[in-house]
C-alpha cells in the first residue's frame, strides 16, 4: 500500500473523525461535485527518499496536505482539530506502510472562490515512514 492509501484508510478508521466527515475523505481531483459536507481533501506536496553516507535508505519523508472543507469556519476548525488528534504524532504501522513519525508542519485558512459558502482549512503534514 502507498501511503496515500494508508492516511486515508488512517484518517477514516478514526471514530471521533469519522463521526464528522465518514468516508468523505478524497484525494485531490477526486471529489464528487455534489459533495456533502464537510469533507477532505488530501494532496502530496513532495515525498523525497532520505539519503544516508551510505547511500538511499528505505524511508522516504513525505510533505501531505490535509484540506478541510465546512459551511462554517468553527465546524472547519473542529475537523481539522480531528484531523491532528487522529495523526499527530502518531508512529507505528497504517495498513501495512510503517510510520516513523507524523507531524503537524503548517496550516492556514484559505478563502474559496468558487463557493464563499464554505470555509477552508489548509494543514500541511511531514510523514516519515518506510514504504
């Protein structure tokens, strides 16, 4: 499994974040257009393979994007707060991809043009793990 496929398959196995967005947790492109929300989206900004003296190692360190969407900023703000208590600092194995650390790096909101209904939420995490 990729790692992509194990943050998600993460993300929707929590319960206290599954009770917000269920499985309405998609990979960028992917959202239905009649979306309910809130709901996920998640991109990979960069996933770069960690170097040693020796040469490549077996791990890679992955930058992921997590953006919440809601109908208000303070229901946008509790998936995102779901979000980091599911993943932060979390380190073990996700369906299969073992996880060496995961971290909150950045997050922001950011406005959205297409629809000023909806709040968004950026968050960036760095994933170390061994595919």
């Amino acid at each position: 499994m990729i790692i992509e496929q194990a943050l998600r398959a993460k993300l929707v196995a929590d319960t206290a974040l599954y009770a917000l967005v269920g499985q309405r947790v998609y990979y960028i492109g992917k959202v239905p257009q009649d979306v309910t929300l809130p709901y996920l989206v998640y991109q990979t900004i960069d996933d770069i393979p960690v170097h040693s003296h020796d040469g490549l190692s077996k791990l890679s360190t992955a930058r992921i994007q997590i953006n919440s969407f809601d109908d208000s900023y303070i229901d946008c703000k509790a998936v995102d707060t779901a979000i980091f208590n599911a993943i932060d600092s979390e380190k073990g194995t996700w369906s299969g991809v073992v996880i060496g650390s995961c971290f909150k790096d950045k997050s922001g909101d950011f406005p959205n043009d297409d629809n000023p209904d909806i709040s968004g939420i950026h968050t960036d995490y760095i994933i170390q793990y061994n595919p």
